[in-house]
C-alpha cells in the first residue's frame, strides 16, 4: 500500500510492477486527480500553454494494466502501525502487509494579521493554480510574498501575462538558501528588467483589505496595494500522519538510507523523508524531483527485499523568464567559491568547493557545466583551480 | 496520428501513436517505453530522456538548442545522433520516426 500520490508514490507504482512485484497495490492519494507533475504550476501551466493531462505521469490504463486500485481524492487519517491498518476519511480501513508514505510537504502559512483574507494563495498542488489563475489578468497588482523558486517562478509567469508584480523578501537577497550571491544579484536584475519590482528585507507586519486583500503592509511602514497576493515561503515536511502513529518524525519521517521507517513494515520517500546522504556524510531532506523519483524507486526495490542503498547527489532546477538555473550538489561545508564566467554573458557557473573536490554547482544557462559537474561530484575528483576560474577550460578538464 | 517508433535495449520495440504538438518523449512516456525515464518532464535539465536518432531521420529534425547540446555531451554515451525526446516536437513529416533507446539514461 502507498499512502500518497505524487511523484514518489507514482513512480514506486511504476517500479514495483516492474521488479515483478504481483499482489495487491493500493495508492492512496489526497487530491482526485491522477498523479501528475507539480514543477509546471508555477510555470507553463499557469501560463495556461499546458493542459491538464500533460502533467499526468501516467495516464488511468497504466494504472489498470499494472492491477493498481486507486483511491483517489481521499486523505488516509489514521496509521495503526501495531495492527498494520490505514484508516481513510471516508470510513474505508485498508490492511497492509508493507506500506509506503509518499506524504510529500505543504506551503509554509502566513501567520501575520490578515493572511487568511481570500485573495491570498499558495501554490503547491493543481487546486491551488487553478485559483490563482483565475485571478490573473493583465493590469492586475501582484504582491508576491518570498523571493524563492515558488516566488520568482510566479513573479516571472505573471508578468509574462500582464500583471503589475512586486516580490517581497525578508531576506537581504534572493533564494538566499539555495544560491551564492552572485546568482541573487543576477537573478534580481533579471526580474528588474523585465519590469518586476524586487524588495529585499522587506518584514511583511499586514495583509489589508476589506472582503478580500487589497494591500501588503510591512514592518517599515510601506504599503503595496495588491489585487491578488501568492505567498511561496518555503515548505514543511508533510508527517502528522507518521508522528501520530508514533513513527520517528524530525524535519520530516526519519529513514534510513533504505527508506526505512522506525518500523520494519513502513518504508518512506520523497520531499517527507529525513533521509542519510551517503555522499554528503549527513542527514538531509530534500524538496525536489530527483530526490522523490529515485527515492520512491530505491524504496519500492527494498519493499521487495533487494537491500539497495539511495545515495544521489540531488539536483534542481527553476525556469525564470527566460533563464534556467540548474543546480547540481549540496554547497554546505565550502571553503571556496569559484565563479566560471561573466553574468553579463547570461551564460555563467559558480562552483563550489571544499579542499578542491566539488560539492555543487549552479549553472546559469550553462548546461555544459551542469552536466559535467554531476560526474565530477559523484567522482569525488579534485579540482584544478586554476583552470576551473578559466571559462574557455571545460569543466571537466578543469581537473 | 503520427507513429513513433522506439527500439528498447532490450530489443523490444514500440509502435506508439504520437499526437501532433506533444513531445516525443511525452509521446513514450504515454505507452510506458521504459528507457526514456524523463524525471525533469520535460524541462531539459536531466538528460534521461535521451535517444538515438536513426540515420535516415537525423536531417529531417531541427538542430537541437545549445541547452540541449551542453546536456547531451555528458549524457550517458553520447553520439553525434543523441538528442533529447523532451525537445523534439511531434510534427506529420515525423511519422515513422525511428528511435533508439540507449541502455541507461544518466
């Protein structure tokens, strides 16, 4: 049984029919439609250039083809690990021999006076996009609240439609946790050119309006008059599920690096997991694609007792007006920073070291880069400094 | 509808119709042709999409994009017929369009 269809819980559908596995499959699932991808949301989707079935991973006959019952559009509300029951909303009480939590995470809320005002969105699942959909319309005033992916992705595909935006970030650059500054600063003007106004340490104190938002204020006493406000501030592990059946929960559901659980029978993956990274030598979690995908696939193999350790280097990526950004590594632990190449050039990398081996990197519209990073990385190879500052070396010559 | 055509490493080989405007990738992804995994969906940024061109097609396509070509060189053994499915676009001069499927993606 899989508790939770999205990325992770469609693809352990795909590869525990594929290792063979023939009994009984149940994917449980929260939002009624067939597991699809999320990253377009905040891109082609919203800007309407995708249907809705182009983001399924599988359409309904895989599911059928591979004996798989799907409830769908129903929340599992209870885990009784001693008894090995899920109970779900509507009543229904599935047994499991083994269970597989794809729980995934949710949107950070607003806590200030006025988050709750209609006219203030996330967005995280399909529900959610259609919402903030139908709230664009050239002309409108969008107050986007955090300068992360989920904001700047936003920002991008709303002005692209006509809206007036304005981001605002209580930190002193943008997606400060995931990019070195030089990145921030490059992105920041990207956004400034194409006509979005970009505010840093900005402490968001209101959300005013009367039956809706209608303006931001924040802690310095500034106001943005806002149509529609969309908050992206970061994400939570999705875990209730887990602690409440006494499941070891910190920063997401403890696994090992065979996606088990504190019990034998439950194994998890996905944006929920607090999972080992062999690579990095620390415990990680991680909300991305990779990480879901070849989660879910390790955790399926070892639901079927194959013993297989998920050891990835992580990567992601983010569509930005006409930019991508793509991420190759954990950069925690550096001791040097190497920028390869001019931003002015649009096409740029900056790498991140620690005693010359490579941790991470970020590629500016650089795929070469990007891409040879991902082997350097693994390889644990030490890096020439000096032809790695030199642009016109390959990356992987740069060794 | 135009049909593609995809030749798995294992031999086995897929017949898949492909409707116009949709990607190749997306096309196989669809039958569940197993070797063209696509995680990014789309998006150009993992190259485990990747396929072999068969000759007598590789002229009729565009040129791949300098984001696709920078993916591809590190791609799992490039060749000068490696494209990725996700950036080629089902058009009607493509059908019969013939694939291979490399033996591991990334």
């Amino acid at each position: 049984m899989i508790i939770g269809a999205g990325q992770a819980g469609a693809q352990a559908v795909d590869t525990l029919r594929r290792e063979g596995y023939t009994g009984r499959l149940v994917l449980v699932g929260a939002e009624t439609e067939l597991p699809y991808q999320r990253p377009p949301l905040s891109k082609k989707y919203l800007a309407g250039e995708l249907a809705e079935e182009r983001l399924w991973f599988r359409h309904r006959a895989f599911y059928e083809e591979h004996h798989t019952e799907l409830r769908l559009g129903v929340r599992a509300t209870q885990l009784d690990t001693a008894s090995r029951r899920v109970l779900l909303e509507d009543g229904v009480a599935i047994a499991y021999d083994r269970l597989l939590l794809c729980l995934g995470a949710s949107s950070r809320r607003l806590t200030c006076p006025g988050a709750d005002l209609a006219g203030v969105h996330y967005l995280r699942d399909l529900g959610d996009a259609e919402r903030l959909r139908a709230e664009i319309r050239p002309g409108a005033k969008l107050v986007i609240v955090g300068g992360g992916y989920i904001g700047l992705e936003t920002a991008a595909t709303c002005r692209h439609l006509g809206c007036e935006v304005t981001v605002l970030e209580m930190g002193d650059r943008l997606m400060a946790r995931v990019v070195a500054p030089s990145v921030s600063k490059y992105f920041a003007e990207q956004h400034a050119a194409h006509g979005i106004r970009v505010i840093c340490d900005a402490r968001v104190a209101a959300l005013e309006g009367d039956t809706r938002v209608r303006r931001v204020r924040c802690a310095d006493g500034s106001v943005h008059d806002a149509d529609f406000v969309v908050v992206g501030i970061g994400a939570l592990a999705t875990s209730a599920l887990a602690q409440t059946a006494g499941l070891a929960c910190d920063n997401g559901i403890v696994v090992d690096e065979f996606c088990r659980t504190s019990d034998a029978a439950v194994f998890a993956a996905g944006d929920c997991t607090n999972h080992p990274s062999p690579h990095y030598g620390r415990r990680v979690r991680l909300e991305s694609v990779d990480n879901a995908f070849e989660q879910a696939k390790t955790a399926a193999q070892n639901l079927l007792g194959r013993g297989v350790i998920h050891d990835r280097i992580p990567w992601f990526w983010s569509d930005q007006l006409d930019n991508k950004l793509l991420i190759v590594g954990l950069s925690q632990g550096h001791d040097r920073i190497v920028l390869r190449g001019e931003p002015a050039s649009r096409s740029f990398s900056v790498c991140y070291l620690a005693d010359r081996e490579l941790l991470a990197v970020e590629a500016i519209n650089h795929s070469k880069d990007y891409m040879a990073a991902r082997k350097l990385i693994a390889e644990r190879v030490k890096m020439n400094l000096d032809k790695l500052a030199d642009p016109s070396v390959a990356l992987k010559e740069a060794v | 509808m135009p049909r593609i055509v995809f030749v798995e490493p294992s031999g086995e080989i897929w017949e898949v119709e492909a409707p116009i405007g949709i990607s190749v990738m997306e096309a196989a992804k669809r039958r569940g042709v197993a070797g063209v995994v696509a995680q990014c969906g789309g998006a150009c940024a993992c190259a485990t999409c990747h396929v072999y061109v068969d000759a007598a097609w590789l002229a009729k396509l565009p040129p791949p994009e300098d984001m696709e070509q920078g993916m591809l060189e590190s791609a799992w053994e490039p060749r000068s017929n490696s494209r990725l499915s996700c950036q080629i676009t089902v058009t009607a001069k493509l059908d019969g369009l013939r694939l291979t499927v490399p033996e591991r993606q990334g």
